[in-house]
C-alpha cells in the first residue's frame, strides 16, 4: 500500500507522533491548513479561523510554510517523530481507514524507540480508537481533538434543509441567491453522506465499538464549546437552524455553550479519559488555537 505521507524523523528516543486527520479532509489539516477544505471541499478551512491568533510563531517561519501553526509543527519543534497521511478515500468507513492507519504504525515503529502517540482530529480520533483494538503494545497514548466518542447527531440536520433555504432566500440579494443555495445545497450533500451517517449515535460503528481503556495506554481528549462555524451573507451558522429546528429537536452539537458546531462537549470526551479539557473554540479553530496547542504538547512532555 503506498500512501500520500508527511514524515518528520525527530529524535528516536522520544515517542513517534502519528496524526490523523478526519472526516473529507486530508494531511493538509496538519501540515498545511492554508490549503485545507471543509464540509465536502465547499470552503477553505481558514473561512473558520482567527488570522490574528493562529499566525505561527515568526522565528519558525519562512517563505516556505503555512502561516498558521499546528499540533503537528509543534512537535516538530521540539524534536519528536511526527508522520501523518492523506487517507486514500476519506469518506470511506473507518474500518478501512484503520487498515491504513496500520501500514502507518508500522513506519512510526521503525522511527522510534519509546513507543506512538495517536492524535486523531474529529472522526480521526475513532480511528484510533478502532486501531486500539489491536492490541498493539507499541501504542502509548491516544489524543483526540473535537472527537465524537458517544457519536454526533448534526447529520439529522440534513432533514431541515428545505425549510432552511426556504427562511433565508428571501433574505439573500438577487444576485447572490443562486450561489448562495448551492453553497447550502453542498453542505447538506455532505451532511447526508454515508460516511457522516456512520457517526450518528445509533449507527452500527458505535454498535459494534466494544473497546475500553488499555493498560499502558494514556487518553486525553479535548473539546469546543462555541458552535459557530461560518457566516455566509450575514447568515451565521448555526443561528439560521433556529428558525427552522424546532427547541426540542435541536441538537448539543450547535447549541451555544455545549457544542463546536458539528460536535457537542460531552461527547468529545472519552470516556475513560485520563485528563480533558473544553474550549470556548468551534471545530477547526481548536486544532490551531496556541492555548489548546499548548495543554496537549504538555500532556506529552509530562508524560514521555
């Protein structure tokens, strides 16, 4: 199997780092998120950040890198193995992702003496909790970042999206409207995926996921709590769903406070989890945030 890679090789005698990255998204998210897209390739995943706050640190950067720093360039930094990969169909079950996910194990092995550390973003952090299943002894921590470990109910919005588009077309200027409803439609195609399906709580996956904490494995998970994603012609998402989804239909996932937009608190957290941390971010702002950033590189640092 031959996969689209990223490889760092740091210092052997720290744990290798493997990043994952989650659902209709690719390596990019780690290494290069200036090129990174959203919800089924619709829209850059710099349309959800703060430029101000995410600009990587100026003594590492050249002309050459992203302007905004990650996890993954974090270790970089201080010396430790990192590799993360483009899943060759990142809308495919996860069952086959972990097949992947193993081959990757396997060049970690050879980079490092002190065992891996699995960091998994989104649906990336179910993947490594479906690899764990394995048994592999060389697994010495899982990290997931804005994971949904009870499964994430924002794939039902999806029904809503008549009457959605419906509430806002009036709103919309004359010469906007036909992008503007394409722009929704393609966010709800994405939302309708299988792939997505394969999240909801009740799906087959969470199911058949018969896992639990592992000796010699150390958990950490983090969480958002701000749900908004994006504004689209002074339309904020998710405020527009108020209009169309009724109080008790609506879900953790975007309500103020409980969710990151696509992913509630409560089930970002594993839960068994050795330590976990909510931040007031949405979705992809938590993966660049330097507060966030910094909690889970000390997490590593104190532990290996």
């Amino acid at each position: 199997m031959t996969l689209d890679t990223v490889i760092h090789r740091g210092n052997q005698d720290k744990p290798a780092v493997v990043f994952i990255h989650g659902l209709g998204m690719d390596k990019d998210i780690w290494v290069n998120p200036s090129r990174s897209r959203i919800l089924g390739g619709m829209f850059p995943l710099t349309s959800l950040l703060n430029k101000k706050t995410l600009l990587k640190d100026p003594s590492f950067a050249d002309e050459q890198t992203d302007p905004f720093q990650t996890l993954f360039d974090d270790l970089v930094l201080r010396d430790y193995t990192t590799i993360t990969w483009s899943q060759e169909r990142p809308a495919s079950p996860i069952d086959s992702v972990v097949t992947e996910l193993k081959e990757v194990v396997k060049v970690a092995k050879k980079m490092g003496k002190n065992g891996i550390v699995l960091i998994g973003h989104s649906r990336g952090g179910l993947i490594g909790r479906k690899y764990l299943l394995k048994k592999d002894k060389s697994i010495r921590s899982l990290i997931t970042i804005s994971t949904p470990h009870k499964g994430s109910s924002i794939a039902k919005v999806a029904g809503y999206l008549s009457p959605l588009v419906s509430v806002i077309n009036p709103f919309v200027r004359g010469g906007d409207k036909g992008s503007f409803s394409f722009s929704i439609k393609r966010i709800f195609d994405f939302l309708k995926s299988r792939a997505l399906k394969e999240l909801l709580p009740d799906s087959h996956f969470f199911k058949s996921l018969k896992d639990g904490p592992y000796d010699g494995v150390y958990y950490v998970s983090a969480g958002g709590t701000d749900p908004t994603l994006f504004s689209i012609y002074n339309f904020s998402i998710p405020d527009i769903f108020e209009k169309v989804i009724p109080d008790n239909l609506y879900p953790e996932e975007i309500k103020k406070g409980k969710g990151d937009g696509l992913v509630s608190a409560e089930s970002s957290k594993i839960p068994w989890t050795n330590e976990h941390y909510n931040f007031p971010l949405n979705h992809a702002q938590i993966l660049f945030d330097k507060g966030v950033r910094d909690k889970l590189v000390e997490a590593i640092e104190r532990n290996f």
